[in-house]
C-alpha cells in the first residue's frame, strides 16, 4: 500500500522549476527538427554500412527468397544471414524526445497558467493539490 507524501514546497522554488522547466521544452521543441536531421542521416550510413556487411557475407546467407515484379521491371532479393550482434554495425539511437505541435502547445500552456497562477500567489508553500498538477512537469 502507497502512502502520501506531505511535504510542503516553498512557492519560489516551484517557480523557479517551472521556469527552467519552461525554457528545457522550447529549447528542446525547436532543435527538435535539427537533431532528428542528424539522427537521419547516421541511420543512413548505418544502412549502408549493414548492405555492405550484408553483401560481404552473402555466401553465408540461407532461405533465399525473390520477387520479380514485370510491372515495374524490379526484382526483390530477400535472405537470412546468421550473425553475431558485435559484428554487426550499431544502430543509431534517438537520444532526444519528439515532440508533436499538440503537445508542445498544450505543455507550454499549462506550465504558462500554473507560472501566472503561482505568481500571483500570497502563499509562501504550493499546497498538495496544486503540486499534484504540476509534478509531471518538474
């Protein structure tokens, strides 16, 4: 069974996190489009070095399976390799969130409301109900 916590928060400093807050998903929102650019093109070199290390091994493949398509005058070549995963090339990673329009907007504007309502505020803590608001964004 969960308890509550009762800890009473000094209204300055949940400001203060609401603000560094605030400026981490702009900041992060706008160099969103750069670094999935760059994460783009380092899962482009890591399919082509897999082709390479696929084409250098293809007297190893099994299961050979092809599709020729007359329509289009293409051929699809699809086969297994068994491999150990430290031979293989490591894929990239996305080391950043995503972060749809919908989304941005709708947290920049409910941390915006709860800045504006707490600056406003005479009180010297953040009471229980307000903190429960708030905590997905601290």
């Amino acid at each position: 069974m969960s308890r509550a916590i009762t800890v009473k928060v000094a209204t300055p400093k949940v400001i203060k996190a609401l603000e560094t807050k605030l400026e981490t998903v702009k900041k992060d929102y706008a160099s969103q489009e750069a670094n999935e650019a760059k994460y783009e093109k380092a899962r482009k070199v890591w399919q082509k070095e897999v082709q390479d290390y696929a084409i250098a091994n293809i007297k190893k493949a099994e299961n050979f399976r092809t599709n020729y398509r007359s329509w289009n005058n293409s051929l699809n070549i699809d086969f297994d390799l068994t491999v150990s995963e430290k031979d293989l090339p490591t894929e990239p990673q996305r080391e950043f969130t995503t972060m749809h329009q919908h989304t941005f907007n709708e947290m920049v504007e409910d941390i915006t409301n709860a800045l504006t309502i707490l600056k406003m505020t005479d009180e010297e803590t953040v009471n229980a109900s307000t903190m429960k608001q708030i905590a997905r964004y601290l």
